[in-house]
C-alpha cells in the first residue's frame, strides 16, 4: 500500500539484514533506535531523500511513529502543486537535528521512528484515492504506530481520521489553518480540500466539543462564515484574535478542554501569513507567524497525541523552500510532542 523511496526495512543502529529483511520489534528502552545521521559525520547532500534523512520501512511494524507522505492535490480549488509537497519537505528536513534543546524534548532517544514512504495515490480519482489513504493508515494505526503525514493537499484528512476513528472512536481536533474547511459541496463534489472536516463531522469521526479551529480568516460569501463549526461545538478563534500576542495562554485553554483523550493534529500550512509561507494552494493575508505556530505545537506537549498532519504545502509557489522548510520544522515540532517522547 506504500511506495517506497527504498526497497531497504529499516533496521536500528548495528542491526543485520538488508533487502527484504524482517522489519524489528519495536525495542526495548535501552535497546538502539533509528537515528537522523549528523551532519558532522554525513554530508547533508549525502544519502536517500526521506525524512531528516531517516532509514525507509516498508512496514509500520516495531515503529512507535513515523512519517508517511500523501501526495496528492487533486481536491484543490485554486493553486494545485501540493502533491510535490512531501518530496520537497524531505528536501528540506536535512536541516534538522535529534533533539530539540528550546523544550528538552528527546524523541528519537525515546521512540523507534521511520520513513513510510508514499501513499500510492491514484491521481485520477479523488475517491479511490481517500479509499487507498484510509487502508494505508488504518494498517499503520493498527501497528501501534503514530502516523506524521506530510500532505497532500487538506482532503487526505478526511480518510486518514476515518482510519483513526476505527481505532479510538471520535477524537478530539487541533486544527490550525485560515479556513474552518468545513463547505458541503463544490462544483457539486462533496470530496475536496473545503469540505473534510464536514464530512468527519457528518461521519461522527470527530468529539466535536474538543475541536479547536484556531487561524481562521479571509474574505467570505456570507457574514458568518463559521455558523456551521460553531453549530457543531466546534471552538473557532480567528486570526485577528491572534494578532501581536503569545498563544501560550490560548494552548492552556485547549490542552483542559482536549483532556487526555485521544486528539489529532491537522495544521495546514496556509494557516501562516503567507509572507513566511507563499508556497500553498490558497494564500490569506495577516496571518499567523511561525513563532505562534510553535507555541500552538509545543502547547500540546502532554496531551494524547495519535496523530498529526501537515497539509498544502505547494512548492512551485515558492522556489527558494522556505515554505517547506518551515513545516519541515513544525512537523519534527509534532514528533516532539507525541506522549512517549522524554523531556530533560
């Protein structure tokens, strides 16, 4: 169901075994885990482009996260270009290191993390495409392994919370973009990038009195575009209700009302204003800034984190890659979080 940028099952330090080797138990607490290779030992250039250089599995079996990419765009409305998105965020992530010395957090001296590759994605069909993403995770998921997606555009979260629900029943939302996602149809298609977080809530994928929507702007057809999430339960803050503040205290209010049951992180990359990320399908000004995207991650450092996504990074918009190394950079800010990770 994944394709793989290697043929090679990833095995920890020291580990034997090459093509087609049986992939390892998860291991034991002082047992060797993958880890991203320094560049003080290995060129950055150097070796297959997966993410922040860790080795390719084919299985999600002895993982206890890993990073899975779905690239795919076919649900966009304006700009497409994000089926590029998780090659370029690979590129990217070259820069990043094992440990994240602002928060202490330890995540690859906790967990056994990997690449997974790409969803095989059909292109062509959009629903046969979520059909493929929602088997793909609910593998993964059933493994015990807690899926890091690299998007794709925002349709992929539709099918990969359907595989999470399987699993935890409705979970519990973060979800961070300039748009609530939440329109029923386009151009009279229910699948699409505006409409999956209607369709989880149609679907009782989500607890709805733990969903945050937190970024939201833009221009609108109606005065209140945010009847629907609110309807709902869903809590929305807006972006100018952002502006010129630290979000610290907001992540308080989030991480009481998500409690410790199972909650999911959906952050789209537009979501930022877009003169820290161009790249993406569907721009809106005076948004939020990267230092508030990190407050909003690290605000979630103690909840029952099962999985995260990071969608609509399009990298044609942004030739020079800062939009992709920007959520290169988030996406590792999410591994830190997960509930195993240690904390010095």
């Amino acid at each position: 169901m994944l394709r793989l940028l290697a043929a090679r099952c990833a095995r920890g330090p020291g580990a034997r075994g090459g093509l087609g080797a049986h992939c390892p138990r998860r291991p034991a607490s002082d047992a060797p885990r993958n880890l991203p290779p320094s560049s003080d030992a290995v060129a950055r250039p150097v070796g297959v482009c997966s993410m922040m250089r860790l080795p390719v599995q084919a299985s999600p079996e002895g993982l206890d996260a890993a990073f899975v990419g779905v690239p795919l765009d076919t649900g966009t409305s304006n700009r497409p270009g994000a089926r590029f998105g998780p090659r370029r965020i690979r590129e990217e992530s070259v820069m990043l290191r094992t440990i994240n010395p602002s928060t202490g957090a330890l995540p690859f001296q906790s967990l056994m993390v990997a690449d997974l590759g790409d969803v095989n994605v059909n292109l062509y069909n959009l629903q046969d495409s979520c059909r493929l993403i929602q088997e793909a995770f609910q593998k993964i998921v059933a493994a015990g392994c807690v899926p890091l997606t690299l998007g794709g555009d925002h349709t992929i979260t539709y099918p990969i919370l359907q595989a999470m629900a399987k699993k935890h029943g409705p979970v519990g939302l973060l979800h961070v973009d300039a748009h609530t996602d939440t329109n029923d149809k386009a151009l009279g298609e229910k699948i699409y990038h505006g409409a999956p977080f209607r369709r989880c809530a149609e679907e009782k994928l989500l607890d709805c009195k733990r969903v945050v929507q937190i970024g939201i702007r833009g221009s609108s057809t109606t005065l209140d575009p945010y009847r629907y999430s609110r309807n709902q339960g869903f809590r929305v803050v807006l972006a100018e209700d952002c502006w010129m503040k630290s979000l610290v205290p907001l992540m308080a209010e989030v991480r009481q009302q998500m409690g410790g049951k199972p909650m999911y992180i959906s952050f789209d990359i537009d979501s930022l204003d877009p003169a820290y990320a161009p790249g993406t399908g569907t721009p809106e000004i005076a948004g939020l800034t990267p230092s508030q995207a990190l407050e909003i991650i690290r605000g979630c450092q103690g909840l029952n984190v099962v999985g995260c996504d990071l969608v609509e990074v399009s990298p044609p918009y942004d030739p020079f890659g800062n939009t992709a190394l920007l959520a290169a950079n988030l996406l590792f800010e999410m591994l830190c979080v997960l509930p195993k990770v240690r904390v010095v």
